[in-house]
C-alpha cells in the first residue's frame, strides 16, 4: 500500500468539506472587494524565493522543496504565495500600467519541515494581493474584508497591527536596535545572535521567553516613524476605531525584510493552543522593484487553512435532492431517464440494485436525500412512480411521463 508522504494527507469527507466552506466564504468576499482570481505554477525558479522570501529567513535556508529539475534548472515548490503572484504580476507587465490590480488565491504550499501537530509538509494558504494602492485605506479595507472573512465563518479573532516604517525612517532605527542588542548579546539566544547580523529586526519577533523580557527596554519601531509614516499609522488607528475594529498595538510584530513596510498585522486565535495566527499580513511596497518590476506600492496577507480547519464548525447538512431506486431491474432502467432529467437542476442519487422498499428508504436516509422516488411491481405495471418526501411525509403516485415532462424536473 503507498500512503502519502511524511507530513502530507489527504483532505477527505469532513476536512474536504471545511477546506470547500472556508475557500467559497473566503473567495466570495474577496470578489465583493474586488479581487480577481488568479493561479500561478506551484512549481517556480529558486531564485524567486531567495529574492522574496529572503535568503536568511527559516524559509528558504531549511524548509524549500528544492531540487534540479532535468533541464537541470534550480526549482522549488512554493513555500508561499505571495512570491509567485508578484512575479505573475511583473511577468504580465502590469508595473508599466497605471491602476490598481486585486488578485486572490489559494491551493497548497509546501515546506520541508520536522512535521508536528498543526504543521505539516503540504499545507494551504488562501491570500490576497493588491497593487498599486499606496493608501492606508487599502490597508484598512483588507483588514474589513478579514474581519468578513472570519465572521462569515463564525472564528474569534484578536487584532494585532505594527508599524514597520519605510526606507526613509526603517534604517535609522535599525542602527538604534543593533546598538541596543550589542549591548544584551550575552543574554540572547543562539538564534538571536544570529540574526542581529543578518536580519535584527526579526530579533524582536523571537519566541523565546528570555529575550522577550530583554526587548522590554528596547528602542520601538513605532517611537522612531518619519512623520509620514507616523501620520498613516494614526490614519489607520481612527479608521479602525471608527469601524469598530478592535485591535491590539504590537510593536514586536514585525517582518524584517526591506521590502516589507509601514502596516504589519496578524489576526490571532486563542482557541488553537498559544495565540497562533490564522491570518498574517502587510505592506510590501518595494517587493515588486526586488523582483525586476517597475516600483509598485502593494499589501497583501495570507489565511492558513489548516489552522482554520480546526476552528471552523460546519453548518448542519440540510436534505437535499433526490434518491431514486426499485424492486425490480425493469424499474431501475425506467429511473435511468428520469435521473438524468433531475440532475440538470438537483442532487441525484440512483441505485442500481433492485432492493426493497425498506432497504432503499434506510439508503436515501443515508445519503440525505429530501426525497425518493420508488418503482414496485404495482408501479411498474401502471407505468408510475411513487414519490415520497422524506421531510414532509407528503407522497404520491404519478405517470413516470408526467413527471419527467413536470417543469420543476427540467
Ligand atoms: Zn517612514
Ligand atoms: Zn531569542
């Protein structure tokens, strides 16, 4: 028996299932917001993700499904979306027209990890991109449509937003933060003191407790904005306010790639272990420029399906559709049209064995059939078919060519 790969499963009855309900909400909002679908290749050139993703992210240094393809061209399996939309976005030439692009999408992403509850090899993420928007409305209405998003869903969630300033303010403040961690080096993990040379604003972002209390004193972002930055940070906080969106200031939520800037959040559940994110995004206003286009501002952010899956509660299944089965061959040939006719417009279910009435009433209960039509020998003489709804308990008997000519049939 071939099972699936470690770390990857199917998504099957129940799970296949929630993942269709959290996409169809998910996608039907973004589309009221203005958001075209759009599918990129999910396998992409490495360097695509080196460039965006960032060579000193966990990311691409351990985690790509990496490989040389027969060409002998270096590819990788997307570890996220993001990456291939802005690269679908300048390969269409989009950066050299004016306007605004909105684009959602969603399918699976793929990262070589240690697999662990909650966090496997091949997972799903449904996001949204949005060029050409440098106004912190953009970033406002984004965060409307995830609130949609996860209310349509029935999910609790906590807000947390950052500022990350921008290439005028970010620099300085970085020097600011590189000072402040020389001096607590002894204190910090192995993996902080990587990063305070390779990328120190992600220090903040460490989970480890210790350094967490270390950062208390720490220089913030926020207290160092230029005054445009700091204007649009305020800017956001009324909208937010005047929608009645709560949210959180959290000034160690943080990206730490250049081209990451201004709005950063992520929308938390407290009902999946400790605070996990459900949904992380921002602006990235020079990404498009990192990878060859034509400087774009652009905001986007991702929602991880699985970590929905296991919040999400499916609405009961209502009765749907049509089960059709008989005693007797002669009859099942008979339904044969008859089911063909009824599923241009309903769920239809056709049992090809012949069967007792009993057996087939205990079937379309089973299928959740709201009602069954039924061929016995009385109404295979007369050429009828007895209809019962099973909600109801209505039923009747009727000329099988009345009913297949009835307009609700067709
Ligand atoms: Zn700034
Ligand atoms: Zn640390």
């Amino acid at each position: 028996m071939i099972n699936p790969l470690r770390g990857m499963k199917d998504l099957i009855f129940d799970e296949s299932r929630k993942y269709q309900h959290i996409i169809y909400a998910a996608s039907n909002i973004a589309k009221n917001y203005g958001y075209e679908y759009i599918e990129t290749p999910i396998l992409e050139e490495t360097a695509l993700f080196k460039r965006s993703v960032g060579e000193s992210s966990d990311i691409v240094g351990k985690e790509m499904y990496q490989f040389r393809d027969k060409g002998d061209n270096d590819v990788c399996m997307r570890p996220e979306g993001t990456a291939g939309v802005v690269r679908a976005f300048v390969s269409s030439k989009l950066d050299r027209q004016d306007g605004t692009y909105r684009f959602c999408y969603y399918g699976p992403m793929f990262r070589y990890e240690r697999p662990q509850k909650g966090r496997l090899r091949s997972f799903h993420q449904f996001g949204c991109e949005s060029f050409g928007e440098s106004s912190v409305y953009e970033d406002f209405v984004m965060m409307s449509m995830i609130k949609d998003i996860f209310n349509a869903l029935n999910i609790g969630y906590t807000l947390k937003i950052n500022s990350l300033g921008c290439k005028d303010c970010m620099p300085a403040y970085r020097e600011k933060l590189v000072a402040f961690l020389d001096g607590t080096k002894n204190e910090l993990c192995i993996d902080c003191n990587r990063r305070i040379d390779t990328n120190p604003i992600r220090v903040l972002d460490c989970k480890v407790e210790k350094c967490q209390s270390m950062f208390n004193d720490s220089p913030k972002l926020l207290d160092n904005l230029c005054d445009v930055c700091d204007s649009d940070f305020e800017k956001l906080k009324s909208l937010l306010d005047n929608a009645n969106i709560d949210y959180e200031i959290d000034t160690n939520l943080v990206r730490g790639l250049d081209y990451y800037n201004k709005t950063a959040f992520e929308f938390i559940s407290s009902e999946i272990g400790s605070q996990s994110a459900i949904a992380g995004g921002g602006r990235y206003d020079r990404l498009v420029e990192f990878l060859d286009g034509k400087p774009t501002p652009a905001v986007g952010f991702a929602l991880g399906i699985e970590r929905i899956m296991d919040l999400v509660i499916l609405p009961e299944p209502k009765r749907e559709g049509y089960y059709l089965g008989s005693m007797n061959e002669d009859g099942v040939e008979k339904l044969l049209d008859t089911s063909l006719k009824l599923r241009k417009k309903y769920k239809v279910t056709l049992e090809y064995k012949a069967k007792s009435l009993k057996s087939h009433l205990k079937s379309a209960d089973k299928v959740g059939a709201k009602s069954i039509i039924f061929i016995g020998n009385d109404e295979l003489a007369n050429n009828t078919i007895w209809i019962k709804d099973l909600e109801t308990k209505e039923e009747k008997t009727i000329k099988i060519e009345d009913f297949n000519s009835l307009k609700e049939t067709v």
